[in-house]
C-alpha cells in the first residue's frame, strides 16, 4: 500500500479504534494515528519526484472504481498538493495535542470527528481523479459541522447551519461543473474519464465563451470556501464558535481547499475564463483586503479578529494567484502554507489564554505578559510572522503576491508573463497590509502588554492549568514557532521546489493574456474610430 | 404469440408472495400468541425468500419468448424492491397491534379475530409488493392496470388499519378517494391509448406509436392519452399536480406505514412510466417534444414545491412527505432526459432512494413518545444518550438524502446529474442543484438535532419501540449506505444490464387489427 493511503487510511481506522476503546485512551489513538500519518507524508516528502516535474507523481496505478465513468481511485501529489497535505499532517497532531485539556465532554466523538475530517482533508488533497477529490472537498463538511456544533461556543449552531449551508452551496457548482466537464468530454471524445489531467486538457480546448461559465461555476463554488468577500460571511461566526482545535485545521487546511480548487482545477481547466474574470475576482479579493482590516480594527473579540484577518489573508492569497505569473503563483501557495501555520498557531494560543480565562474579549483582558512570559513570546511571534514581518513567514508570502500583481500588467514582465491586474490593484492590497499592521499590533498592545487586566470571577482555579503555558502547551507552539522562523529566514528552498508546478499551470497563460489584452485595444481602438 | 407456460415461469417470486400473504393472513387470526407473534418475521422471510426467487429463477430467454418491453428490467427491479420491502416490513410489521398485543400479554384483554389485524396487514403489504414485481413483466395494458392497482388498493387499507385511530382513518379516506381520481385519470388516458392505437399490448403499441410519431400522422389522440396517464400515474409518485395528498396521509398514517407509502407505489408509478414512455421512445428514440415538455414542467415544480414546503414543516412525516415529493422531482429530471442512460439512473436511483429511505425511518420508527410516532424535531433533541443507533442511522440516511459523498445517495444523484448533462437540460441541473442546496438545511436538522441538541422536556419522556426490528432494519440499510458505494460500480453495471435491450429482437408482424 502507497504512503498516500496511509495519510488517509490510518486517521479513519483510528476513528474506529476510538470508537471501540474507552475515552481515556482516545487521545492518545488520535495521537499515534495522525502521528503514522504524518510519518508517511514525511517519508513520501523526502523521496518526492514532483518537487523537480511539478508533475503529478503517483506511487500507483489508478484503480478502477467506477469504470461504467472512468472514475479511478488515483492518488498522487504535486508539489502544491504534497505541501498542503504536509501542512496539514502536521497541524492535525499538533491540535489533538492541543485539545487535551480543553477538550473535556463527550471526547471520544470529538477526536473521532477530528480523525474523519483529517482523512478527508488528505483525499482531496491527494486525489488526481476529480470526483475523487470533490469527494474528500465535500465530506469535510460533515465532520467540522459536528466539531462546531457540539464543541463550539455560545452560538455553535447558528454558525455550524450557516458553515454547513454555504459550504454547500458553493461546493454543489463545483459538482456541477466537474460533471459537467466530464459528461461534455465523453461526448467530445467517446472516453470516460474523471482524471483531473485530462479535465484540464480537455477544458482549455473549449470556446472562450464555455470557459467564461465554467470559470464561474468552479472559482465561484471555491470561493466560498476561501472564502472570497461577499461569500465570507459564514466565516466569523464558524472560526469563532469553533472549539479551538476546529478553528485551527479551518483556518489552516480547509480554507486552503479553495485556494488549491482554484489553482488545482479552476485556472488551468478553464484559463481563458479566467482572465476575463480575473478584474472582477481581483477587485472583490483588494476590496476583501482593505474591507476585513477595516473590520478586524473595531473587533473586541481576538478570535474573531484572527478570523476577519483570514480573510483579508486569503484575498491577498488569490490575488497573488490572479496575477497569472509564476511570483504571484507561487507566492500564493507560499502563503497558503504560511497562513495555516501563523493563522493556525494564533488559533492555539487564544485558545490557551481561554483555557485559561474563559474570555477572548479585549477589554477584559491585557497585560498578560506578566501572568504569562512564555506565551507572550509565541503570541507576539506568530502575530508578527501574521502581520508580516521581514524575517518571518507571512512576510515572503505577501510581498511575492503583492509584487506579483503589481508587476501584472499588459507591460512584459521579466519572464514574460503578461497579467491584466497591475500597480493599482497591489497598491490598495499593500494599504490594507498596513492596516493588518495596525489591527494586530492594537490586539498585541492591548492583551499582551499594557497595564495588567484580568477577569475576575474563574480564573485558573477550573482548568487545573499552570499560570504559564506548560510543557504540553509548548510542544504544541515550538514546532510551529520554528517552522515560522525556517520558512522566513529561508524560504528559497521551499519557493525553488514549487516553482516547476507554477509554471506548469500558469503555461496557457501568456497567449491567453496576450489575445485578451490584444482584443482589448482592439475594441478600444474601434469604439474610437466609430466616435471620430 | 404468448407462451402462456413461460409466462408464468416467470412469474414465481409473485406466486410464492401471494401464497404467503394468504397464509399470514389465517395465521394472523391463530388464537395462540406465540404463533401470532411469527407473523412479522415470516413477512420479512418471505419476501427475502421472494426476491432470492426473484434471481434465482429468472430466465432471460423466457423473458424476451414472453414479449417484454425491456425483458431484463425484472432481474434488478424484482430483487430490489423485494429486499428494501423486507426492510420496511421490518419497521412497520411488528409495529400492528402492538398496543393489543401487550395487554392480550397482560391478559387485560381478551382475543379477538375482530381486533387483531397484523395478520391482514402484513398479507396486504405483501399483496402490495406482489404488484409492483408484477409491474416489471406486464406486457399490456391491462396487466400494467391490474398490477399497479393491486399496488395501491392494499395500501389505502394499511393506511386505514395500521393503527386505526381518528387521524388514520381521515388519511385513509384521503388517499383512497384522491387515489381513486387519479385512477380515472389513468384509466382515461389508456383508453385514448388504445383508440389511438387500437393494441393492448405494450411492444404492439411501441410499434404503432413510434410509427405514427415518425410520419408525423395525427397524433394527438396517442399525446393525450401519454400525457393523461402521466397525470394519473403522478398520483403514484407524488409528483405535481398530484403531490397535494402526501403531506396529510403521510403525516396521518403511523410512520411506520409512512415508510412503506413513501417508498413502494413511488417505484410502482416510476416502473409503470418507463415502461409506458418507452412505448413512445424513451430510451430509443427519444420522446415527443410535447411530452417532454410537460415532463419538464412537473420535474422543475415538484422539486421545488417539495423542498420549499419540507422548509416550512414541524413535523418530521410532514416534512419526510415533502422531501420525497422532491426526490421524485430529481428522479423525473432523468425522464426529461429521457436517454437509455437516463433510465439506469432512475432505476439507481429508486434503489438509493430506497434504502436510505429504510435507514431514516427505521431510525425513526425505533422511538416513540407516549406510545405514539415521535413526530417533533424537538423529540430528537439528546436521543444520542438514549438512542445511539437509531441516532447514527437517520444521520447517515439524511447525509444519504443531501447527496453528502461518499453515501449512496450521492451517485444516485450523480447518476441522475450526468443524464441529464448528457441530454443537454442544463437549466434542470441547476435547479436540481439549487434545491439540494435548500434541501440540506431539513436534512440537517434530522442529522444534527439528535447528536446535538441535549434532550429537552419534550424529548424526556421519549422512549425505545418495543420491537426491535426496527433498529435491526435501521442498522442493515445504515450500514448499506457506508459499504454499498464501495460496490458501486458492479451495481451501476446490473442496473445497466437490466434495461439492456433484447438480444434478439424477434420480428412480429403487427397483427391485423
């Protein structure tokens, strides 16, 4: 059996296990099974072909799993896939880690959900057959509605049906244009076949006008989960109910679902769609940015605030996307990886104060340093490698988006990439970077430093907690704290490795841009002449 | 002509069903308890014997000598009805009398054949499957007639008997008169079938239509009578303009006959209009631009008139009648589609439909709350801590209902999808997507409320059936929801072979009229 089943198969046979065994030992299942998973990520990581093909490179055949559709059970990686599936492999055993003490009812169902959800996290990321892959992309639903709502906040299910509903509405167009792609190729070329390669070949083959829809179906059902503005408003509410754990793999893999449908399957299947679309999305993504710090300044409740600054996040992340340039390409995915780790680890350590205080409001909190020294330093660092320090991981990540699009314009740029975006667009994204700046050092001023304030009623005494993070509790950040540092200080070895696959995607692109900008001109030439 | 002794070969599963009925309805009477007490086991036996009959004995070649329409279709229809069936005869057939039966226990009451009506009920759910087997080897239409009533006339009794009380009778009374209309309107339209075509018999009257459909020749009468026992056949279905009953019988007949209704005359009505429409190229040529037309029309207002009103509901039944009036909404989109495809996608479909159906009622039918159905979401609320496997299976059969992957609802609907894409009826896709979209927020309240909510006042006194064939039902269907997409491309492929066409088609001069 290849490593790619173990990362799936082991986290579902140990949510059986779970379910067999008493609650005491459930963690620990949780533990050692996303522990094997991440040893068999690791292991595919150091012998990984992709890294210099940017191909899809699989350790076995396709097995036929509904062959009346040439649906496969296919799974293999590229060198995108590979990293966020490793993002996730990591972050999973890191929250199980996590949840130990805040995790206290009904235990065994809730590492059981979290040990589903990662499986499925790993079949869409490993999956090379399309339904295949919408498979995993759906199921996660299932388990992260049943993490909300049964472990959330106070509002836990409102946000678990609006999680649930917008999920699925965006997810169902993805459906439909996955099908719909497949049932027009059968009829094109008499074959069956839901491999994401030939989706891909097959879609650039098809008029200009039948991409335009296809690129909206696809890139619109994503952009709920990234989610895009105006489709981002499950998101607050979702990441703030979530217990932390939730917060964590939500914040870090799920929402990079979309970003890895967008870049996986929604650009190359449908490339001359997405240029033309490519202002509208960019606009709405710059908007995001600006809009969601604007928010995030005003917010009293730091997760919620973390949760306003995915989105401006993830908004750079698909602008840097819609650059259609290897920087802007693979600064996305940089920043993609990025994000779960920062975004991610802000998660745990908001959720470590909680623990703590059972409050995340600002006004009740501040001055936590001298309660807590060890956790001011992670607190401080992740939200510097969030805001984006130079030196830290979110910086790389921003500024190759942001150079990306600034240099994506009709002008050549240096490789010869084209864009139709362009100074403007990254000039308003790098005024929203500011305001990150500004809301996350506000956030950090308040909490950490300034004069000390503590909620009176319950603190410590429920929890059973040390007054500082403990050793449990570090060993959950560190690893983290050193990733943040790694892929700040030396991103080159990661950015080299995804470059071939950004490439490889971004291929069709050039002519396509050119054409669009070519026709451009052209009807701005002609509307000229008419009114002359 | 018509081998009469083949015929009847083929015909076994049937024959042995209706024996049996026969049989359980004098046990039903027997003055001994314990032997009153086989009588829903043996229901469930015999129909599972019926439908290892159903693979067993079936002869392909006696079934094309026999002048069938689609001559495979009984080998996966058969099976598939006759085992889903034992499902809900496991729900709903120790539910009878059971009230009765508890104090004949205590010796607080007496027996009495007047009283006692498991036997009658269990030999009319089996007479009701006997139709809908009968319906897949019917070659005229009268037999097409017959079968199809002997499916519906048993179940407006069920309705009646199953617990007799006020609101059962009234649902009863409903659905036998609504039922009779629809009846009229079948009726009629076969009757324009004939004067349009001057032929009973099914493959005669293919013949003729398609010829007149193909020179164009005045076919008005022949479109009338399609589309007359269209409407009539909607009863059936559920379908608009005949979906108006379902909410109020489902909800006034005790769930578990609900579970029966909702499932058994739907196949009945599908398999009768396949095979009618195929008589006017559904599958082969293609249908009639009218035809299709109208077809459109019912499958668009079903599916949203159904998911709109389950949205509005409180009560479950309620809400499971207008979820299956939208599901027959979906299922229609594949004879708007209308391709040899499409129909496998129904018949996979039926069958999805089919055991997800069984896993949520049986998980329903495994609680009661003050010896009536529990029929609130509210008395869903905390059933986790009381009922952890009914719990787990209606949430795995709404998943199933949404279309979540990787349950086998979803390639029924993926299936139906593809079809229809196929055919080009885009517009139908969407709106098959946009109210599944609508449809999720029902079904999650059936999936979430009993694993997330904490049981509230209403949901206290809430208590196990006494039978514990429904959980047992609950369990087998749940499960089959899991394991069955694993085996999803050999079933697809027996769907696939059941509709294959003739191998030799056995050229018949049209006789003389």
């Amino acid at each position: 059996m290849s490593a790619a089943w173990i990362t799936i198969l082991a986290p579902l046979l140990g949510a059986l296990l779970i379910g067999l065994s008493p609650a005491k030992a459930a963690r620990w299942i949780a533990l050692s099974v996303s522990g094997v998973a991440l040893a068999a990520i690791l292991q595919l990581v150091m012998n990984f072909p992709g890294w210099k093909s940017g191909l899809f490179e699989s350790e076995a055949n396709p097995v036929p799993f509904l062959p009346e559709f040439g649906i496969t059970l296919w799974l293999g990686y590229d060198s995108v896939a590979i990293m966020l599936a490793l993002l996730n492999a990591v972050l999973v055993p890191l929250c199980v880690l996590g949840s130990f003490s805040a995790i206290r009812e009904r235990e065994r169902e809730y590492y059981a959900w979290f040990m589903v959800l990662s499986a499925s996290i790993m079949l869409a990321f490993a999956s090379r057959d399309a339904i295949l892959f919408y498979i995993g992309y759906e199921f996660t639903l299932v388990p992260m509605v049943f993490l909300i709502a049964i472990w959330g906040g106070p509002e836990r299910k409102s946000a678990a049906t609006k999680y649930f509903l917008y999920t699925f509405f965006g997810s169902i167009f993805v459906l439909g244009a996955i099908l719909w792609l497949g049932v027009s190729m059968h009829a094109a070329t008499g074959v069956w076949n839901f491999d994401i390669d030939a989706l891909i070949a097959y879609g650039q083959s098809l008029p200009a006008s039948t991409q335009w829809w296809l690129f909206l179906c696809l890139a619109g059902g994503f952009a709920v989960k990234v989610p895009i503005f105006q489709l981002h408003t499950w998101l607050p509410l979702a990441h703030d109910q979530a217990p932390t754990g939730g917060s964590v793999i939500l914040a870090g893999t799920l929402l990079k679902l979309g970003t890895y449908g967008i870049f996986r399957i929604a650009l190359p299947c449908a490339p001359e769609g997405a240029v033309a679309l490519a202002p509208f999305f960019a606009v709405l993504c710059v908007i995001a940015v600006v809009y969601a710090s604007l928010i995030c300044w005003v917010q009293r409740d730091v997760k919620r605030l973390i949760a306003y600054s995915s989105i401006g996040h993830l908004a750079l992340c698909v602008l840097g996307l819609f650059a259609f340039n290897p920087i802007g390409a693979e600064g996305s995915v940089y920043y993609m990886v990025n994000h779960g780790i920062s975004t991610g680890a802000l998660f745990l350590c908001i959720g470590m104060v909680y623990e703590r205080y059972h409050t995340k409001d600002m006004e009740r909190l501040g001055g936590l340093v001298k309660r807590m020294p060890i956790w001011a330093f992670f607190m401080g660092l992740f939200t510097f490698a969030s805001l984006g320090l130079p030196g830290l991981n979110g910086f790389v990540g921003e500024v190759l988006c942001l150079m990306g699009t600034f240099i994506a314009d009709s002008g050549s740029t240096p490789d010869n990439y084209p864009g139709v975006l362009g100074p403007w667009y990254a000039t308003v994204a790098a005024s929203g970077l500011v305001l990150a700046a500004m809301y996350l050092l506000i956030m950090l001023g308040k909490i950490v430093w300034g004069p000390l304030t503590e909620p009176h009623d319950d603190h410590h005494a429920p929890s059973g907690l040390s007054v500082d993070l403990n050793w449990r509790e570090i060993g959950v950040l560190a690893p983290l704290a050193v990733l943040c540092l790694w892929l700040g200080l030396a991103p080159g070895y990661v950015l080299s490795n995804l470059e071939p696959a950004c490439t490889r995607m971004l291929a069709p692109f050039p002519a396509i841009v050119q054409a669009h900008i070519a026709a451009d001109v052209q009807t701005a030439h002609d509307s000229e002449k008419e009114q002359n | 002509m018509l081998d009469m002794s083949s015929r009847l070969a083929l015909l076994a599963p049937e024959m042995f069903l209706f024996g049996a009925a026969v049989v359980l309805s004098i046990l039903g009477l027997s003055r001994s308890r314990s032997r009153r007490a086989l009588v829903g086991p043996l229901a469930i036996l015999s129909l599972v014997i019926a439908g290892v009959l159903s693979i067993v004995t079936f002869d392909l070649q006696k079934a094309e000598s026999a002048g069938l329409l689609l001559p495979s279709l009984a080998m996966w229809l058969r099976p598939m009805v006759a085992f889903i069936a034992a499902g809900l005869m496991a729900i709903s057939g120790d539910f009878v009398d059971q009230s009765l039966e508890a104090s004949i226990a205590k010796s607080a009451a007496a027996f009495s054949p007047l009283r006692a009506v498991r036997g009658e009920f269990c030999a009319f759910a089996l007479f009701s499957v006997t139709g809908v087997m009968l319906l897949a080897t019917a070659t005229d239409l009268i037999w097409l007639f017959l079968a199809l009533e002997l499916v519906s006339l048993p179940t407006y009794v069920m309705v009646a008997i199953a617990r007799g009380d006020r609101p059962g009778l009234e649902a009863a009374v409903k659905y036998f008169f609504l039922g009779a209309m629809a009846t009229g309107f079948l009726l009629y339209g076969f009757a324009l079938l004939y004067g349009a075509t001057g032929t009973m018999q099914l493959d005669d009257l293919r013949d003729i239509a398609l010829a007149q459909l193909a020179t164009g020749e005045s076919s008005l009468l022949l479109v009338t009578g399609i589309v007359l026992s269209i409407v009539g056949l909607c009863f059936k279905i559920t379908a608009v303009p005949m979906h108006f009953y379902a909410p109020d019988v489902y909800e006034g007949a005790p769930l578990p006959v609900t579970a029966f209704l909702s499932f058994i005359p739907k196949v009945a009505g599908f398999t009768a209009l396949i095979l009618l429409l195929s008589c006017i190229g559904l599958g082969t040529t293609g249908l009639p631009r009218s035809v299709v037309a109208v077809l459109w029309m019912m499958s668009l207002l079903t599916m949203t008139l159904g998911n709109i009103g389950a949205l509005l509901q409180h009560s479950m039944k309620r809400t499971m009648a207008y979820s299956s009036i939208a599901h027959s909404g979906y299922m229609l989109v594949a004879l708007v589609a209308g391709s040899h495809d499409a129909i496998d996608a129904l018949l996979f479909y039926l069958f999805a439909y089919g055991v997800t159906t069984t896993a949520t009622f049986g998980g329903l039918a495994c609680i009661q709350r003050a010896g009536l159905d529990a029929d609130r979401f509210e008395d869903l609320a905390g059933l986790r801590r009381t009922h952890p496997w009914a719990t787990a299976m209606i949430a795995l059969g709404a998943l199933s209902f949404t279309g979540i992957p990787p349950l086998l609802g979803f390639f029924g609907k993926f299936w139906i999808l593809v079809s229809a894409f196929e055919a080009g009826q885009v517009v139908l896709v969407g709106a098959v997507v946009l109210n599944s979209v609508v449809s999720a927020w029902y079904y999650l309240r059936f999936a979430a409320t009993p694993i997330i909510t904490e049981p509230a006042g209403r949901s206290s006194d809430v208590g196990q059936n006494t039978s514990r064939w429904p959980v047992a039902a609950s369990i087998v269907f749940g499960c089959a929801l899991v394991v069955l997409p694993v085996f999803v491309g050999p079933l697809m492929k027996s769907v696939q072979e059941s509709t294959a066409a003739p191998v030799v088609v056995v050229e018949t001069p049209l006789r003389q009229r």
